[in-house]
C-alpha cells in the first residue's frame, strides 16, 4: 500500500521540462502584461497535467532580493491559469513592492512554485511540531481565526530557520504573535513544492 501511495505521488510530481514551461509561460504573462497591458492566453498546445488543479506560487527576485511573490497555495483553479494570474499578481500586485517597471523585469529573474494539497498536522500538544515539520521539505500556512499566513519550503532555507524560528515566523506571517503555534486553537498545515526556476 504505502509503495502504492509513494508511485501515486510520483506521477503527480512535475518533469523538469513541465517545469521549464511554467517559468517560461510566467516570464513571457509578465512581459506581455508590463508591455502590452493584455493578459496573456493560455496556449491551447499546453500539457494536460498543467491543466490539473494544483496550488502555485510565482516569485520575482532582483539581485538576490525578494521583488514580489503572490500564489494560491489550495488547488482552487487549473495550474496555467493560476500561474499567469499569479505571475501577473507577483509582479504588480505585491502590497510589499511598487509595481516592476518593464525596463526593471529585464534584470529580474522568475521562480515558480507548484504546491500539493495543504493537509493540516495533528497533535495532541503543540510542542509536537518542533518533531513533525521537516526544514527544507515542508512548507507552513498558520490559521487562526480570520488571520492566515503561509511560508514556501525554500524561505526557511534561505534564512537558515530552525523548526521552531520557521513556525514563528509563519505566525508573524499571519499578522500574529511569533508564539501563537502553541496556542491550542491555532491550526498548521503543511504541503511540499516543487521549485522551477530561471
């Protein structure tokens, strides 16, 4: 059974040329919308398994610097149309950032994320986390309430964050305390991602 399970989500993963297509589709939405102020159709020779319905999350860096990244982190619409969306959101839509300028995108690059289904971790105590979150492989959405705030695998990487710092920055993340995951009625999921990038 559990060999069955692993072979299900294997095919569900992504080949590095479907990977390649994402971050190439998510450039040229970018460019066409900066330039041509038109939202960019989904190609009619595009693979089915983009069409499926998965979560996915564009990231624009300059320099080495965070320049925008906005996503749907639940499958709530086919992969393609949510990357261009995405990709569009990331790039002028990023409460954080102004606008990228089209003289501005020729020196960013794009990173795309595809996303499994969030599922929630149980525990009985919430110090049970530090032992179920695995740096590197998951990634965190914390819900309490109306607040929500989600973390790619890749940011806790980058910061070099422990267990712990990542799921308190994934609170703050949510507008809430830094220690709001030990707090029973606090709800965390975690989901892995593929990473595509330029």
């Amino acid at each position: 059974m559990a060999s069955d399970e692993a072979e299900k989500k294997d095919k569900n993963l992504l080949s590095r040329e479907d990977g390649e297509t994402l971050v190439k589709i998510a450039r040229e939405t970018i460019g066409t919308y900066l330039n041509e102020k038109r939202i960019l159709e989904v190609p009619g020779n595009i693979d089915a398994k983009l069409k499926e319905f998965m979560g996915v999350f564009v990231t624009l860096q300059r320099n080495g610097d965070l320049r925008g990244c906005i996503g749907y982190p639940e499958p709530v619409m086919p992969l393609i149309e949510g990357l261009i969306d995405a990709a569009i959101s990331a790039a002028t839509r990023d409460p954080r950032f102004p606008p990228v300028t089209p003289r501005e995108f020729e020196d960013i690059q794009v990173e795309v994320s595809v996303l499994t289904k969030p599922e929630i971790i149980m525990v009985e105590n919430p110090r049970e986390y530090i032992e179920k979150v695995e740096v590197g492989k998951d990634g965190l959405i914390v819900e309490m309430g109306p607040y929500r705030g989600l973390l790619l695998p890749q940011v806790a990487v980058e910061w070099c964050w422990n267990v712990e710092e990542f799921l308190a920055n994934t609170c703050m993340k949510a507008g809430l305390q830094a220690d709001c995951w030990l707090a029973k009625d606090v709800k965390i999921y975690r989901f892995h991602s593929q990473i595509f990038n330029e």
